[in-house]
C-alpha cells in the first residue's frame, strides 16, 4: 500500500501473473502497460509520480506492470503485441471494468490501439501520448539503422543489468533531450529496478517492430493524440500518422524535446488542460464546475489577476478595492474551486476554462 495505492494480481490467458495497481476514487481510468514500469515504485519515482498523482486526482487510476517487468512476472515466454493486448484484457475482467476511457503511452499506445479495436463497446475514449503507428524496423529503414538497431538490441542484452549505468546512459539519451542530472538518475534507477538485460532486449525488438497501421482504423470512440514536437524516440510524423488513421482523432503538439514529459515542463499542464477538457467530468468535478460557475464577475477578476502574479495590495490597488475585501473574493474562490492554495486555485480555474 502507497499512499492509498492497492495492488492486486491477476492472470493473463496463457498463465502469466500481472501486478495490478490501483489508486483514487470515481469513475476508472486505465493505462495500458509500458516497458519501463514499477507499480509499487512508480508513485514515488520522479518520472512517473506526476501521472500517478494527476490521474488519480478525479479518477480511479488503473495501471498494471507488463509481462517481464516491475512485479509482474520476469520469466515469461511470449512477447507481443497479441499477448500484450490479452493482459489488457485480463486486467480489465479482473476488475470487471464495463467502459473506461483507455490511455496509451509510448510502446502501450500500440496496446491501447489493438484493445480499442476490438472492445469498442468499452473504451469510451482513447488518449495516446507520444505513440508511434510503425516501429523502427517498419518505417523502410537503411541498412545502416538496421545495423545499429541490431546492435543496439544486444548492447542492452549484454549492458542494462551491470552495476555501471553507462549502457542505460546511451538509452536515456534516446529519450530525453532535455532532462536535468536529477531527472536522468531517476529514471536510470527506473530501468534498473523495472527490467532486466535480457527481457530490456526482447522488449526493444518488438517495438521495432510494432505495426497497427491496419488496427488504427478500426477505432471507434473520441480519440485525442498527444505527441512532443522535437520527441528523440518516435517522430512527430508517427504522432501525425497515428492522428490521421483514426477517424476524428485530434492530434496535439507539445513543446517538448523528450519523449514522456517531466512535471516541471510547460508540456505537462498543457497536456492536463487538454485532457481534462477531453474526458467525461467525474462527478466531484461537475459539482466543482457547478459551484465555480456561482463565483461572482469580480470573484473571476481578482482570480486572473492572482493568476498574473499579482499581490492583494497590487490588486486592490488595480481594481479600487481594500486589501481586506481582495482577502475575500480570494478567499471564496478557494472555496467555491475546493482548493488550499492560491496556485491550485488558479490552475484549476484554468483547467475549467475560467480565465479566459
């Protein structure tokens, strides 16, 4: 258990035990597995503790460890796509999930795809974050990117479990481009407790090798694509293609120079704004919207004025009130939005589109 955090297993349909976490409250969310992954460590990694915090916030988060990695288990037999798509599947009968929006990151985009295609009826909404339609292997590469992918692919077989973080150094840098020393550590330490050398190896090939440019367009449901405009993995191109295979899809560009974004990042809000405006409201959040939406003109005033970096006795002065009376109208916004601090207040109301 952490902070709140359930984890359960359950078995895919060809034996295989996957570690499942659960975490929040309200209506399910779930996230196909990547690669990289540790549901009992994630909530408290640096690379993954904002998408725990975040998605949990109005939701019951759902997301589990793939086959081969965190506390799923290591030893398996079959890595696929097929197979991944079945734990998906396990995941959701084990908890009896009937319909849930779906969201697939990286590598679990392709998952998210092939489990949308075939369960129309229970995905109600699919977000892919910096997916790819076509691995490596099948975007007509040159000898020379075959090469290097082969060797690649045996570097990690032999490198990614030793002591030394040189070989898993090299793999960071084909994922961020723009990570502080601090946010490189963690997500080495990341890859060194998810995975090993071997499994690290069989993982990369088959997403080299990932293709769902047939499955694509057989979703059904909204879907909404996210992709980083300078992402180091998979190109733009693939966030595009992606977008345009899907019937509706809307693709959305954000500035980033890595592949999954950090907190500190100006992509993280974007995509959080955006997101949210995209799912179906949750209960608490209607009766949020509701409740905002009774905060007076000036109440809105002085919020966007907070908004803007402003003091009370800047605002007060600004607007011809006391500082006492600026106390207040703040004071109702907190109230009205559910929030503690100033800086929530303001990002919910963003969220709510109410700054505008």
């Amino acid at each position: 258990m952490n902070g709140g955090q359930s984890i359960r297993f359950c078995t895919s349909v060809d034996g295989v035990r996957l570690a499942v976490a659960t975490v929040g409250q309200g209506a399910p969310i779930v996230r196909a597995a990547t690669w990289l992954t540790h549901v009992e460590k994630d909530a408290d990694n640096l690379c993954n503790r904002h998408w725990v915090a975040e998605l949990s916030r109005e939701h019951l988060y759902v997301r589990y460890d793939s086959r081969g990695c965190g506390l799923s288990d290591r030893d398996v037999e079959r890595f696929s796509v097929e197979a991944w798509i079945e734990d998906l599947e396990a995941v959701a009968d084990a908890l009896q999930l009937e319909q849930f929006p779906l969201v697939g990151v990286s590598q679990g985009a392709a998952i998210a795809i092939g489990y949308a295609a075939r369960h129309p009826q229970r995905v109600s909404h699919l977000v892919i974050y910096g997916g790819c339609a076509r691995g490596l292997l099948k975007r007509d590469p040159s000898p020379q990117v075959v090469d290097a992918a082969q060797a690649m692919l045996k570097a990690a077989e032999l490198g990614w479990g030793a002591d030394s973080s040189s070989f898993r150094q090299v793999f960071i840098s084909q994922l961020f481009h723009d990570a502080s020393a601090e946010q490189q550590r963690a997500f080495d330490e990341a890859q060194r407790l998810t995975i090993s050398g071997v499994n690290a190896a069989r993982f990369m090939k088959e997403v080299f090798e990932i293709d769902v440019r047939e499955l694509a367009p057989k979703v059904r449901c909204p879907t909404l694509v996210f992709h980083a405009s300078g992402d180091p993995c998979f190109p733009f191109e693939e966030g595009r293609l992606l977008a345009s295979l899907i019937a509706g899809a809307r693709l959305v560009p954000l500035p980033s120079k890595n592949h999954l974004p950090f907190e500190t990042e100006r992509a993280w809000p974007m995509f959080l704004a955006e997101l949210r405006a995209f799912l179906p409201a949750s209960a608490s959040e209607a009766e949020q919207r509701g409740a905002a939406a009774q905060l007076t003109s000036r109440q809105l005033e002085v919020l966007r004025e907070v908004a803007g970096g402003q003091t009370d006795k800047q605002i007060a002065r600004k607007l011809f009130l006391s500082p006492r009376t600026v106390e207040m109208h703040v004071a109702r916004a907190l109230e009205a939005l559910q929030c503690r601090t100033r800086a929530e207040a303001v990002r919910r109301a963003a969220e709510l589109k109410m700054l505008g």
